[in-house]
DNA sequence: AACAATAATTAGCAAGGCTAATTAAATGCC
DNA sequence: GGCATTTAATTAGCCTTGCTAATTATTGTT
C-alpha cells in the first residue's frame, strides 16, 4: 500500500539525511582534544548535573564497566570528579569540573556555530520548515 | 543580531534531534551481526558499485589502513572480496558478494521500518513537513 | 547473624580509530 | 634504460571504546 511504502522512503531519506549531517559536524569536535564519548559523557554531567555512574551508563547507552572507565579518563583529564553518595556508599556521585563545563560548552558552540554556518544558506521559509520537522521528529520519537 | 542566534539554535536542536535519532536505529542493526563500520563500508560498495581501497577509505571518512582492516573483516565474513585492478596492479578493487548485498539490504529494510514505524505516528501533513526539511537540509549541506 | 541484592570496579577480549614504516607498482626525468 | 619519486596498499603497534564475567564493598532482608 501506497502509505506505507511513502514512510518508508521518508525514513530512509531522513536517515541517510541524519548520518550525513553528523558526520560533517563530527570532525569539529577533534578540536576539543577530547573523544567522543568522553564528550557525549561530560555533556550529560554538565547540563544534567551530577549523576551516579549507573544512571550515567544508562543515558548513555553503555555498561556500566565502560562508563567506568570513561570517568576515568575524564578525572584524568581533570574534566570530571568522583564523589561518593553519602547516603549510599557503594555509589558514586560524578560531576563537572569548571574546566570540563568550559571545554564543553566551547566544543558546543564550535559545532553548533559550524552547522549554521551551512543553515544559514538557507532562506527563512527553509529553516521554518527545518523547525518544524525538528518539532515533529522529537514528537515522533518520544516515549 | 536575532537571525544569527535564531540560526544557532536551530543548529543545536537540529543536531540534537540528529543524534537521538541515530541513537534510536543504531539498535536495529546488531541484528545483522555485523559490526558498524563494517556495515557502513560494505552500504557504499552495495549501492555505489566497486571502489578503491583508498576512495573506501574517503568515502568513509577514515585512514586507508583502517579500510585494508575493515575489508579483511568483510572478506572474513564472505560480504566483500578483494580484485586487484589490472590497470594499476598496485590497486584494489573491492566489491561486494551477493551475500554482503543481501545481508546489507535486509539490515537497511530492518532500520527503515522500524524507524518508519516512529514516523507513522505524525500526520500527513507532519511527514510533509520532515519530506520538505530532509530537501532542505540536503541542499544546505551540499558543497 | 547470615544471605541476597546492588553499585562499582577489575580483568580480559574485540572492534575500530590513528600514525609511522614497509612493500610493490607506476611515473618522471635525465 | 635506469634511477628517483610518487602512489596504493599493507603491516606493526598504539589508544579508545564497546562487551561479559568475576570481584569487592555496601546495603537490605529475614
């Protein structure tokens, strides 16, 4: 039948759509000096706050055993710290150094200034209609 | 300047959604149990036709030895093979098996539908919308 | 007090990224 | 024609990031 196969394609398009974009914005973040999954880890940390490790690996969709070893390197770094959970003390409780929330946010906003660097060629119809597939995609994937 | 940072944050969402959409399929695809880089790699010699190692390596944003490894894998596996080219015999070209095709296409549709099952929870009009952002983004994001 | 469950870590493996060095073939230049 | 340079691919060796299984420390339960 004629809709679903129209969905199909729009999800094929969408993703291919998806994959490219990433991979053009990735390369900005070779600049942090900080590697992917560091970054995508500290992120959580800095605009969520402090989490467990648990709770950590879960956003991330990792195990716990490679979360642990991604703080590691981010204490390492000095970009993270480990507090234990005074309540809990087989937990630990991660959080965001100054230093790791800075190289954030800068690494953040050298990646979101590049994308708009090519958004920006677009007319102000084009990027309306950007914002609303944005909107519809998040609704979409909800839940 | 308002259309400056209205850009911008077009940007970040629009990368943010990117993400977590990826997030979403990348799951479907350890059904097919072959690794990501190898299913990638193998998705380009399955739809562009059969390629040096070096523009593999190009067209998958990675160093040649990287690409020598990941098509010893996929020649492991039986999804690819080597042919040297006979006009430069220094060269290679690989190309896909009919297993690698099959394997790929079949993981592709698995990614498809089930992304397409997200999509088929928006409106007509909703779909439009992610239709005329996807052409928009595209062209934005061409040379 | 003993036992089970939970949070994190350690150990050890595989995939996939890199650079530097090597091998083989093609090209360019007297 | 022969020698140097360039080019295509591979090999060697490193690091990061994913996993499972096993261990340690603490908490909860009976």
């Amino acid at each position: 039948m004629a809709r679903k196969a129209n969905t199909d394609e729009l999800a094929d398009r969408l993703h291919s759509t998806a994959i490219h974009l990433l991979r053009l914005v990735r390369a900005q973040d070779a600049a942090t000096g900080v590697g992917p999954a560091r970054l995508s880890a500290l992120s959580v940390i800095v605009f969520g706050g402090p989490v467990s490790l648990n709770d950590l690996a879960r956003a991330e969709q990792v195990r716990p055993p490679t979360m642990s070893r991604i703080v590691d390197a981010l204490e390492r770094e000095g970009l993270a710290r480990r507090r234990t959970n005074q309540q809990d003390r087989r937990a630990v409780v991660i959080e965001a150094t100054q230093k790791g929330a800075q190289i954030l946010k800068q690494g953040r906003q050298r990646r979101v200034k590049y994308l708009a660097g090519y958004l920006r060629r677009l007319s102000a119809a084009e990027q309306k209609q950007i914002e609303n597939a944005v909107q519809a995609i998040q609704k979409a994937l909800a839940r």
